[in-house]
C-alpha cells in the first residue's frame, strides 16, 4: 500500500503517514474521512479537528489542523475496530495473564521459596 505526502491536494505528516501504514489504513480511507466525514468537532490541541466516519465495518478518526498558509495537515489516523495484524490489533489482543493465573503463579512462588 503505497502513501503520498500531499494527496488529494493535502499535506500528510511523517507521522500521519506512519500511523496509516502501521496501522493499515488505505490512505484514500482516511481522505474520504477528512473530506466526506459522517461528523467532526474540535480538536484535544490548538486549532486542530477530529474527523469520524464510518467506512464498511470501520469507524475512521483523523486530526487535522490548517498551517499559517491556511493549507491543511493530516496530523493522526486511527481505526475502530482495528485491522487483522496492525499495530493496535496486535497490542489490544494480546494474550493477557489473568487475574488467577497470577495469583496462583505468585502463591506458588512464595511457597517455592519458603522451601
């Protein structure tokens, strides 16, 4: 999947870019978000706006802010739910010990040790 720093007539950032390609996201995906979005409201930092849309099973967010030339920088994008083998499928997913096995690793270890 190839990306473009200006597509569509919109600057990407380094990391905008790196964020779609770790986490899989077609970078037209994330233009329709910014130019067709279902919603948007101001943004966390300065001056920047939050972009939602809905594309197939996908809920794509993306932040946007205009430089003092009044030309538009893609800052983030992310997916929800994530894509099969990205970056956050692979860290929300992660097989986690649970509760249990822990504390049964733990009362085994102190008993181990009393030994």
């Amino acid at each position: 999947m190839g990306y473009s720093r200006t597509y569509q007539g919109i600057i990407w950032t380094n990391h905008a870019l790196e964020r779609l390609a770790a986490r899989k996201i077609p970078q037209e995906f994330a233009w329709k978000t910014f130019r067709f979005p279902d919603g948007s409201k101001q943004g966390k930092s300065g001056g920047s706006q939050e972009f939602v849309k809905k594309i197939e099973n996908h809920t794509i967010t993306l932040i946007a802010k205009q430089n003092e030339k009044n030309e538009w920088l893609i800052l983030s994008a992310w997916i929800d739910p994530p894509y099969q083998g990205s970056i956050d499928m692979n860290d929300r997913y992660k097989k986690r010990e649970s509760t249990l096995s822990w504390l049964f690793r733990t009362i085994l270890g102190l008993f181990q040790k009393k030994q």
